[in-house]
C-alpha cells in the first residue's frame, strides 16, 4: 500500500510538473512568437525607413537636377535678352541713321527749291522790269517790245519747268 501510495504520489507529482512544465512552455511559445511578430514589425519599420531615406536621396538629386536645369534656362533667357537689347540698339541706331540721310536729303532737296525759287523771283523782276521799260519807251517799236516780252514769257515758263521737274 506504501508503494502504491508511493506511486501515486509520484505519478501526482510528475503531473503537477507536466502541467507547470506545458503551461510555462506555451507561454514561452508566445513571448516567442510576440517576439518574432516585434521583429518582424522592427524590420518593416526599419525598411519603411530604408525606403524613405532612398526616396528622400532620389527627390533631392532630382531637386538638384531641376534646380540646375533652371540655372541653366535663366542663363539662357539672361542672354537672349541681352541679344535683343543688342538687336533693339542696332535697329535704333539704323533708324536713326535713316532719319539722318533723309533729312539731309530734304534740306538738300530744299535748298534747291529755293534757288529755284529765287531764279523765279528773279526772271519776274526781270519781266516786272522790261514791262517797265517798255511802257517807258513808247517811241521804241511794238515789235521790239513784243519779242521782249515773248522772250521773258519763255524764260519764265522755262524756270517754272524746271522748279516743277525738281
């Protein structure tokens, strides 16, 4: 009976064991895996982070690309329109020029009218002049006076064409 009690008690005990032993093993088997689920979650945070530290790196050698891109256009457009002052100068400058040559070429042009003109105001003197004369010398023949006046008449017509050919 001892040993039967013996046994029983043995038997009791290794069960009390087992069940502390099981029940210790399976909360080990879930810190484990609570562990591994923390890890696993480290490593996706960490890779998360990877990848955004590579997308930050890419962004900002894009933004350095871009930004000397646009270096670039401004320099560009800085000299385009320092060609077109230079192009807009120039044009000034022949415009200018242009405006020179024909006024020089107006007063040249007016200078000659008014030779013309007095040559005219000349010629009418000289007709006021031999009309003059003519009546002063009724004794003198009226085809003397006649021929004179013809004479006058065609020289004054003669710089009239001239002054209008000018």
């Amino acid at each position: 009976m001892a040993a039967v009690i013996g046994l029983m008690g043995t038997g009791f005990s290794v069960k009390v064991l087992a069940d502390n032993f099981w029940a210790g093993h399976s909360n080990i088997e879930a810190i484990n895996s609570d562990i591994d689920a923390l890890v696993n979650k480290l490593k996706d945070k960490e890779q998360s982070a990877n990848d955004a530290k590579s997308d930050l790196a890419n962004a900002q050698q894009q933004t350095k690309q871009l930004q000397s891109q646009v270096d670039s256009l401004q320099q560009q457009l800085q000299q385009a329109n320092t060609d077109k002052q230079s192009e807009i100068q120039e044009k000034i400058q022949e415009i200018n020029q242009a405006i020179a040559d024909g006024n020089s070429k107006v007063a040249d042009k007016q200078k000659e009218v008014d030779t013309d003109n007095q040559k005219i105001s000349d010629l009418n003197q000289q007709i006021s002049d031999l009309k003059k004369q003519a009546a002063s010398n009724s004794s003198s023949s009226n085809s003397d006076l006649n021929q004179a006046i013809t004479d006058v008449q065609n020289t004054k017509n003669k710089a009239d064409q001239a002054v209008s050919n000018n």
